[in-house]
C-alpha cells in the first residue's frame, strides 16, 4: 500500500432537537477534522426549525461539514422517501450556496438519489457541496460489493463511501480492497466494516488510503455499529500516526471488546516511540482468518502484520495452521502468542505458563504445594505446565470429567470430578475457566464459599471485573485473593518483548491497565 499519513477522524453529530445542533457541532469540531450532521436523526417536528438554523451551523466551526439526511433502509433514524430527501436537498442548497465555501461543505447523497435521474451535475447542489455517493448494508456485505462500487464510481460525486455490516473478520477484506481500487482509479474513498468484526478497518483503512474515519463523541452517541470513540481513535490507536510502514499487532478471539491488552501494547508503544498499533480480532473462525489474513504466503491484506495475541477459544485450535510451534508451547498444547515473518512464517509461543504463576510468588511456595486448577482448557494446561516445572502437587477439576482425566494425566497431576468438589486443604484453587469473566458469565463462579472453605490462596486467571464471584466467594470462605490481572501484564511483557526485541517500560502496561479498570468501574 502507498504511504499516507494523518487519518481524518470525521465526527457525527446525532441529536434529537434542532437547539442542539450548535452545541454540539463545537464539541464534535474540539475532537475531529469533520464534522458530520445527522439530520435524519431530528425528531420530524424538528427538521424544519434546523432547516432554519442550517445556514448559520458553518459558522459553528471552522471544519468542515458532511451533512446527511439518510433514510432508514440506509441507516437513517426514521423513513424518508427519494422525494422528501431531493426536497431535503434543494432547501439545503438554497440556504447554503451563499456559504463559506465548497471545500467545507459535503452532501451525503445515497446512490438510489443519485441513480434516479432527479439530478444534474451542473445544479447548484454540486456547485455548492463536494457530493459522497454513499452505500449502507446493515444486514451483510455483499458478493456484489465490486458492481455496487463501479456503479457509484459512474455518478457525478467526489467521493465514494461504503458502508457494510461484517459477519466475520474476513469481511473486512473486500472493503479494504475498495480503499486500493480507489487508489489505482485516483477516486476517494471511504470504507468501512460496521461491527465488532470490522474493527480494523476503522483503524487502519486511513492508513490504506481512505478519505476519512469516523468517531463518536462518546461511545453512547455512535452512529453505527461497531463505531468508536474519536478519542479512542487518536489517543488510543493513535489513528493520526499510522502509515504502510506501521507493525500490526492483535488480539484473536471471541470475544475481545472487553479485552485490557490494546490499552497495555498501545501505551507500551507510544511510551518507546514504536511505530505501531494493536487492535482486537474479532475471529469464530481462525483458520479462515490464518489462511486469508495471516499467513504470508496466502494472506490476502497487504498489511505489515508483526504478531497475534491468542485468546479464547483458539488457543489449540491456532496450533495445526503454525509453521512452527516453540517447545514448551508445544508440551503444553497451547498457543497465546504469534510471531509474524515472511521468513519463518507463523511461530508459535507460550507466554502464559510462566506468567500464570508469577502472582503467587511470595505468597505460596510452589515447591511441594497441594494446588486445585479448575478447568481444562488453554489456560489450565498453561498453569499445570508452570506448576509441574516448579514441583507443585496439582489436582485437575473439571466438569467434564474425562476431558479432566485426560489434561490432568498429561502434566503428571491427579484428577477429581468438579460437581460437589471440597478445597480444604489445598494451598492454592485456581479458576482456569472463563466463568466471571465480564459479560454474559460474569454472574458465574466454579466454586462456592462452602466449596472453598480451608483453602489457603483462591486465585482467579480471570482478570476482568478484578473483584469477580469467585473471588468474592473465597473471601467469604476466609481464602487469601489473587485476580489475574498480574498475569496478564507478565505475559503481554513477553509478549512485547518477542514482537519488538525491546524491553517494554517499567510500569505503563500495569499503569495502563489499572487506568482502563477504573473508567470501566
């Protein structure tokens, strides 16, 4: 991809009463380089008093403005017909062609307006505005997307804007191949993947060369989904800094949003001064995403893409589609980290085993220990490797009793059914399981306060909410507490460290991740 540098973040301003307008056009213009006006989002009673105010709302700001008035098949707030929107738009041209110019004003025309036949290159809306042609699929992306684009590429507009909905990450594909053929065909364009799949192309699609990318004022006022907060995009992403040149690095998993790991890798880097990013992967299908978004001989993104977290639930199944897997990852059966090159393809490491017992240090000595691992998964296996190579005495519990047996038999431990499970006795219980984790399970715990009653150390791997039921349900039974937030930091450390050859700041990730837990109290 060609170099471009210095992301526009464009700003919609989405409100109800047409007395907000001016209010909030100066809050979007303070965190933005555009600012957008969603006039379709007035209540019906209120268009015609904004119609009114529509000619003064440019001396509101010096940026520029994006007006939209959308119906609702194309993202619009409410239902308006071709008819009410050429209206909408004549007004509109009539209020502002005495403006402050056309290089601040955009018109967002939908391409069914555009394709009816009801307007004229030479009317004044395109003497007055610079016209984005633009195309909205809530529901899917389309096979078709490559037709729709030419199709907007024969209208008279500027700029060209797609807009669909991604099932799956490898969505993004498609659209991000529209910023490269705009690029070829010397057309602007902007692209965008709606959904938590389509994260990257909020992100790195400027860096592809599209015209703009868009941030809400706040994440409750988000226009479409999937969209962040403009100030997540500059000071979190750094959206402004980031080029061709720029080291890609994510999370891949399912789910991630509520991840702490972009705020640790992001601080880390801005903190050394490192020309890259790391975003969250929202990935069901990791051989999909490994063959078409990952693999240097296969992948289809031209993106400098440097390493890959692993989370949940790929952590073995990333494993058969490595080029190489590191030793102890292998004895373990669990991959958290990926090292990206075109010379050595996919590598895979492990850096949860020795950071899954770094919390525990001072508190317990390992050597010897009696410690419970509840669960069976990834995150289990890591820790039972961790304890194995200390000497500990580690007993697997799991619901799934034969899988329990099976995982336990690997690392030398003993195994005991989970159902009615007692912890007197155990030095250490450890929840190697997803249950609390913040979300649809945060309610959940393995263990009760009966159940952990006589234990010594409840440790909990889930490190989001940091007080989650387990850990609650310990300290009722009397158990010192641990929350996973340790080990989370001491991994993402190897983790940087395997990426960048650098040794990450002392103190930003944890300061980092401290300052995320807190917002999200």
């Amino acid at each position: 991809m060609s170099e471009t540098k210095g992301a526009r973040v464009c700003v919609p301003v989405c409100v109800r009463r047409a007395d907000e307008l001016g209010p909030s056009v100066r809050r979007a213009a303070e965190v933005g380089e555009l600012v957008e006006l969603r006039l379709d989002c007035l209540d019906a009673d209120e268009l015609p008093a904004a119609q009114a105010r529509l000619g003064a709302l440019p001396g509101e700001t010096r940026l520029p403005l994006i007006i939209t008035f959308r119906p609702r098949e194309q993202g619009g707030a409410r239902d308006v017909g071709l008819g009410e929107r050429l209206s909408f738009w004549l007004d509109a041209t009539r209020r502002l062609r005495a403006s402050s110019g056309r290089d601040r004003l955009f018109a967002d025309l939908e391409l069914d307006l555009l394709e009816s036949g009801r307007l004229n290159p030479d009317d004044d809306l395109f003497r007055t505005f610079r016209v984005i042609c633009s195309h909205h699929d809530f529901q899917r992306t389309p096979a078709d997307l490559e037709e729709i684009f030419g199709r907007m590429a024969r209208t008279p507009a500027e700029i060209l804007k797609v807009a669909t909905r991604a099932s799956s990450i490898t969505d993004c594909l498609p659209v991000m191949r529209l910023c490269e053929r705009g690029r070829r065909e010397g057309r602007a364009v902007i692209a965008v993947s709606m959904g938590e799949a389509g994260l990257l192309t909020r992100v790195l699609a400027p860096a592809f060369g599209a015209y703009l990318t868009y941030g809400s004022l706040e994440p409750a006022q988000a226009t479409a989904p999937g969209q962040l907060g403009a100030s997540e995009l500059r000071d979190l992403y750094r959206v402004k800094e980031l080029s061709c040149g720029t080291l890609i690095m994510g999370l891949v998993g399912s789910p991630v949003g509520h991840s702490l790991s972009p705020h640790m890798h992001n601080a880390a880097f801005a903190a050394l001064g490192l020309d890259a990013v790391y975003l969250p992967f929202e990935v069901v299908d990791v051989s999909e995403f490994v063959r078409r978004m990952a693999a240097p001989q296969t992948r289809e993104l031209d993106w400098n893409l440097r390493g890959l977290s692993v989370t949940a639930p790929h952590k073995q199944a990333v494993i058969p589609h490595l080029d190489r897997v590191a030793t102890a990852a292998a004895r373990i059966g669990a991959v958290n980290t990926v090292v990206v090159s075109a010379e050595r393809g996919l590598e895979g490491f492990n850096t949860d085993a020795d950071a899954s017992v770094v919390a525990l240090g001072g508190l317990v000595e390992l050597g010897g220990a009696r410690v419970a691992v509840i669960g069976a998964g990834g995150a289990a296996r890591a820790l039972l490797w961790a304890l194995a190579e200390r000497g500990a005495r580690a007993t697997v519990f799991a619901r799934d009793a034969v899988r329990g047996r099976e995982v336990a038999a690997e690392f030398g431990a003993e195994a005991l059914p989970l159902d009615g499970a007692l912890f007197e006795g155990f030095d250490v219980v450890a929840n190697a399981t997803p249950l609390g984790m913040r979300g649809a399970r945060e309610s959940e715990t393995p263990a009760d306060a009966a159940q952990l009653r006589g234990a010594g150390v409840a440790y909990d791997l889930v490190y989001n909410p940091s007080e989650t039921r387990f850990l609650r349900e310990a300290r009722a039974a009397g158990c010192r507490c641990v929350g996973g937030l340790g080990m989370l930091i001491a991994q993402a450390e190897a983790q940087f460290r395997l990426w960048t050859g650098a040794e990450p700041p002392a103190g930003v990730m944890p300061a980092a991740a401290a300052g995320r837990m807190s917002e999200a109290v």
